[in-house]
C-alpha cells in the first residue's frame, strides 16, 4: 500500500528550477533510497516534502491525503519526520533535552523517551551530555532518536552518514535496520555512501537534473562501476 505518492513535482530556489517533474511512489514500510550526485535535487526533494521548499507545480499525497499545500508542522502532526543534512541538534542542550524537544506533542514525554532509548544504546549513557559535545556519528544517532520521539510513519534522511567515522555508520546502519523491525516506519533515503544505502534500501531511485530516471535494486549499488555509469559517482 502506497504512503507517499509524489506526481510531477516541481520546486526549486526563487526563480532556480531544480526539481523538474519528480514523480515515485513509498510503500509502507519501505526503505526507499535516493541516488544522484551533488547538485541533482536530492536535498531539494526532501525539504520539499517536508514544506520547507513550496511547490511551483504537482501533488504530494501522504496516506491519501493531499498535503502539498500544507506546512512543515502540519506534515510533522501528520506523521512526516526530517533528519537533515548536519544534523541540527541543539547544541547547548542536554541530549535529554533534545529528545523533550522531539517529544512536546506526545501524552506521555517520558515513556516516549524511555522507549526511543531503547534502540539508541549508545545515547543512553549519554543522556547528561550537551548536544555539542558529542562526536559527529554521536550527534546523527541523537537526530534519529530527536525525530522518532514524534512518532513520525515516514522518515526522510538526508545524508546521515556525511562526515561520519565508519565504525559509528555501521552502528546507524544497524539502529536503522533494528527500528525498522521494531516500529512501523517507512523511511526516504538521500545518501551517497554505495554500501550504507544498499545494506538499507529495498530499492534505490537515481535523482538526475531533477527528475527521477530510473530504479535499481540494491545490489547494483554496490558495484561501482554500473553506479558512475548510471550517476556520475566518480
């Protein structure tokens, strides 16, 4: 069953095009990966279905409902949750706070707190820590748990593992996985690691000049020839 359908979706930057006609579909419970070298739309695609970017032209529907026109909150009430690109924790806040931050519409604050711990053990040693002064791989797990504190049915990831020492990518990697067997979530990918996508996507769409060109499955991902001849990876 379809959660996300996106049909010819512009957007861009004031009068810069970026998104020329954009159109896929996310099943439920689906970990869709976005492939496309620097400048493609990736970033641009995903703050647009957050509501942060307006859409000059298509629809965006979330469980059938047109949310096109809505905005970034209206979407988070729905059930959308965005991780961004460098992460946008709250540095001078405890990483208790931050996840308060993620949790102020829920009944129960501190249940919902106790149960996102629950998949980010690391975190959990670390709850009197200031959010700036974790290590980068730190900070991206601390994002995650800020966003799952709301709930969200749909996560939308922008490039988690930029800047990110190895060991701490296949420690998201593996929190990811294990999130998607304990909760119902579907997940859009943006991310330009070949082996962290493949290990996480059920399919992977290359993102060219703002348009969606073709779907590959995950395996091809990992060979890196076939991805330059696809996307330019070089």
């Amino acid at each position: 069953m379809s959660l996300l359908t996106v049909s010819r979706l512009r957007a861009g930057y004031g009068r810069i095009p970026i998104l020329a006609g954009v159109s896929l579909t996310v099943n439920e419970g689906e970990i869709v990966g976005i492939l496309g070298h620097n400048g493609m739309g990736k970033t641009t695609l995903l703050r647009t279905l957050m509501g942060y970017l307006p859409v000059t032209d298509g629809a965006i529907q979330f469980d059938a409902t047109d949310i096109t026109r809505l905005s970034p909150t209206a979407r988070a009430r729905l059930g959308i949750g965005y991780v961004p690109q460098g992460r946008e924790i709250f540095a001078t806040l405890s990483v208790s706070e931050n996840l308060r931050m993620g949790s102020l519409r829920q009944p129960d604050e501190a249940r919902t707190i106790q149960d996102v711990l629950g998949d980010f053990p690391r975190l959990a040693r670390l709850v009197d820590r200031l959010g700036g002064t974790l290590s980068g791989g730190e900070q991206q797990l601390l994002a995650l748990a800020r966003c799952l504190c709301g709930h969200p049915r749909l996560i939308l990831l922008d490039e988690p593992t930029e800047g990110i020492q190895p060991s701490i990518i296949d420690e998201i990697a593996e929190t990811l996985l294990a999130i998607r067997r304990r909760r119902p979530v579907t997940m859009v990918l943006v991310e330009q690691n070949l082996n962290f996508i493949a290990a996480l996507a059920d399919r992977i769409l290359i993102l060219q000049k703002g348009e969606v060109t073709r779907e590959i499955p995950p395996e091809v991902a990992r060979d890196r020839s076939m991805i330059d001849e696809f996307v330019g990876m070089a």
